[in-house]
C-alpha cells in the first residue's frame, strides 16, 4: 500500500545513504548503503540505481560488497571520483573486533577503500588506502565518509570524524595520484557543534563555496536542530572557506554554527550527497529518513522494506541562500489533472489516492489537511510553515516548523508513504513519512489563490 512510484526505495530490506551519486557515460549513478536481507539495517552492501533522467530509475542490484578483511562488517558510506573512462569509489570499510570494547574510541577498524570500473556495473581491485594507523592519535574509531575533490593540481579527501574527547572534526588528506595519501590538516570545531560530522561534501555553487555535513550531538529544540541529527552546510564567497589553504585557526573563524542552514527541515532527512550532472548543474539527493530517530516506519516494515531516497534536487543561488528545486521532467507526463472543488470560505477539497502532486499559489495565510490526520500550514504573522501531525499516522511524528518571511507557493510531491514539501520553488523544504490508514486521501486546502491537483496516473 505504501510503496513509492517516483521515489528510490529498496526493492526490499533496508536503504540509508546516497553513496557515489555522479554522471558517468551517459547514466546517472546513485549508490546507496543497502541491507536487502535485514529490514531493520544489517550488513551493509551498495545498493545501484541508474537513470538517463534522474527520474526514472533502474534498479541494477548491489555494486560493492563487503568481502575483505578491511571491509568484512559493512561497505559504509562514499564517494565518486571519474578519471576519463574510469568511474572509482571511495568508502568506509567498517571492521569490529570481537572483544570488550565501546567501538567508538576502541575495537573499531575505519579503513578507506577503493575501487574502480570501466562501465559502472562492474569493480574491482579493491586497495585499501588509509587505516587507523593513519589517522592523528586524538582520533576516535569513528572517521568515515571520504569524499574526493581536486584542486590546483592535488587530489584532497575529505573525510567527517570524532575525537577521543568527543569533538566533531574533519580531516584533509591530499595525493598526486589518488593512491599515496598525506595528511594536510585536522580541523577541529568548537564545543558547541556536536561531537561528529558525517557525510562531509565540498562544493562550488555560483561563485561560493559550500561546506556541507551531519553534525551529530547539536542541541535541540522545535524552533532549531529539531531532529536527532542535523544535515545542514556552511556558505561563503570564494575567497573564503579555503579548506584547502586556510590554516585551521582561520577556518574556525568561519565555520561557525550561528551560520549552519539546514537542507531540510521535515522528519526525515540526513547523509544528502552532491554531484554535478551532464548539464553542468549541481544536484543533491538525501536518504529519506534520520538515524537513531525516536519515531518510525511500522507500516512498510510490515510490507518488508523501510526508507527510500527523496527527489533529486537541483540546486541554484538566490538571494544568497541555496534553493532546491525538485527534478521532476518526466514524472509531469505520468500525472493527470484532478477536480479542486471549491467550497466556502477559500475551502478547496481534492480527492485523491496516495500518490499525487498539489500545486498552490499562496497569499498570506494557508492550510493543507489530510484526511484530518496531517497539516501543512503558513501563518504570515509568524513567518512560520508547520507540518503538524494530530494522531499516529506519523508513526511519533508530532511538529515541525521552518521560517520564512513569505510564502509565495507551495508544492506537495506524496508518493505513497512519503511526503516532500517545496515552499517558494525550492527556498524551504520540508521531508515527511505519512501512513494513513486508508488508500482515498481528501485534502483540504484554505487559501485565497489558485491550486492545481494532479495524481498519478496508475499502470
């Protein structure tokens, strides 16, 4: 009943992160930490999809395969780096020795490996690159998530850490050949930023550059951080955030958490993964849910499958803030117009299934019900779009909320049990699990401007 028809999802078993998203030979790649025999996440393998659009997708089965010594509990989240005709993946070989230990400051290997193909289906050589033993000694056994970048002439990884002493840190390795890795920095934050970052990204958007990660251990509260973890990033102009040459006492100075923006502000969001497409834009694409959350996904455990990955996004600059616009293309053509019947009052209802698309222009206040179980609302005195849930259709899901000095539209992407939330083309989104109990979805809508209804079309 809850399955996604637009949305990547694993066929069964468990999906978590985008892993070495890229364009290579005419298909786009998407990755994903996949555990097809556990549900609930086990050992994990890379999951595969592929696409001409970056909206039909293909599934083409598992890719990488924890089969080492230096990967043998889990091939964990990476990256992709092209070189000519060669598509290489670096990631996280995951190693827990059996014993005593806490596997966080002791008993865990974090290896980065490497593999290679010439078509995108097939790898091989898989080289191990750095071990503990390379890391600095004030690391924990938690480093992980490499990404790889080049810059002036130099390969640079970037990889997300944690300290003995529970600091979030990142670290800067550089290489001529992609093989031999050195050391270039070990950049440690302030209290105040959480004792992790995972998932780190690097990136240049419009003449800025762009720090993206998941700090872990920020403070919380509904009006910011709402979630268990964050995934959020950092902006600035050229000529700052030079993570490459900038010592790290100038770093601090501005990688500040007054600064951090978070990509999503629904429930479900984390690990999100950039990589620049045949068109020269840049895309983002996030795991559709959060780990360690206290609410869950009763209802598509029971159909044998949990999480899916959200659209992908396509990024732009405006206004100094980075907007994400849904690439939906093809998806329009599989959805027909609906009937809006207008009630009273600026009530609009639509009748729909599970898997739709609400197009609203917005003015001032507005509300969108489902089936009394969900609301998506806009108060203009507050500056606030909320996502409220009013029973457990949301499976412990309660509230969120996102700022915003106006609202000028909102569109709504439901494809079965998920819920993406675009707010002004993209300037606000939020990210949501929805379960109702039946297939017939009214939604009722109260705004004083147009709204457009379609569903999808079934096969």
């Amino acid at each position: 009943m809850y399955k996604h028809k637009y949305h990547i999802m694993p066929p069964k078993g468990w999906l978590n992160d985008p892993n070495g998203s890229c364009y290579y030979k005419g298909l786009y790649h998407i990755f994903f930490q996949y555990s097809k025999d556990d549900v609930n996440g086990g050992l994990k393998t890379w999951g595969h999809y592929t696409s001409k659009n970056l909206v039909d997708f293909e599934f083409k089965g598992e890719a990488v395969f924890p089969d080492s010594e230096w990967d043998k509990d889990g091939a964990y989240s990476g990256t992709a780096f092209i070189d000519g005709n060669t598509l290489e993946l670096f990631y996280t070989g995951n190693v827990k020795h059996p014993g005593n230990y806490d596997y966080i400051n002791e008993g865990r290997g974090h290896n980065v490996l490497f593999l290679q193909s010439e078509d995108g289906m097939h790898f091989n050589n898989k080289t191990c690159l750095l071990t503990n033993a390379d890391y600095p000694d004030n690391m924990s056994c938690h480093v992980r998530d490499p990404k790889i970048f080049y810059e002036n002439g130099l390969y640079y990884m970037l990889l997300g850490a944690r300290t003995r002493d529970s600091k979030a840190a990142f670290l800067l390795y550089e290489s001529e050949d992609r093989k031999k890795w050195t050391l270039n920095k070990s950049y440690i934050s302030d209290n105040d930023f959480g004792y992790m970052w995972e998932c780190p990204d690097f990136f240049e958007l419009n003449g800025h550059k762009v720090l993206s990660f998941c700090p872990q251990g920020l403070e919380s509260s509904l009006d910011r951080f709402a979630n268990v973890y964050q995934s959020g990033y950092i902006m600035k102009d050229l000529n700052k955030l030079d993570i490459v040459n900038r010592n790290c006492d100038k770093l601090k100075s501005e990688i500040k958490l007054e600064d951090f923006v978070e990509w999503d502000l629904g429930f479900d969001f984390y690990a999100p993964q950039t990589f620049k497409g045949e068109d020269g834009n840049i895309y983002l694409i996030g795991w559709a849910g959060v780990p360690d959350a206290p609410y869950g996904n009763a209802a598509s455990i029971a159909e044998g499958w949990q999480h899916s990955m959200t659209l992908v996004r396509r990024l732009s600059l405006k206004n100094n803030k980075i907007y994400q616009e849904p690439v939906i293309g093809d998806i329009q053509d599989k959805f027909e117009d609906i009937k809006v019947t207008e009630l009273e009052n600026n009530e609009s209802l639509v009748k729909t299934n599970l898997y739709a698309n609400i197009e609203i222009e917005a003015d001032k206040d507005l509300s969108v019900e489902f089936n009394k179980d969900l609301k998506i609302s806009y108060n203009s005195e507050a500056k606030e779009l909320l996502m409220e849930y009013f029973n457990d259709t949301g499976d412990g899901r309660d509230k969120r909320k996102a700022k915003l000095d106006s609202l000028e539209n909102l569109s709504i992407f439901m494809d079965g049990c998920i819920l993406e939330v675009y707010a002004n083309s993209g300037e606000a989104v939020m990210t949501t699990r929805y379960y109702p109990l039946k297939k017939e979805i009214d939604i009722k809508i109260i705004n004083e401007k147009n709204v457009c209804a379609r569903a999808y079309k079934e096969n």
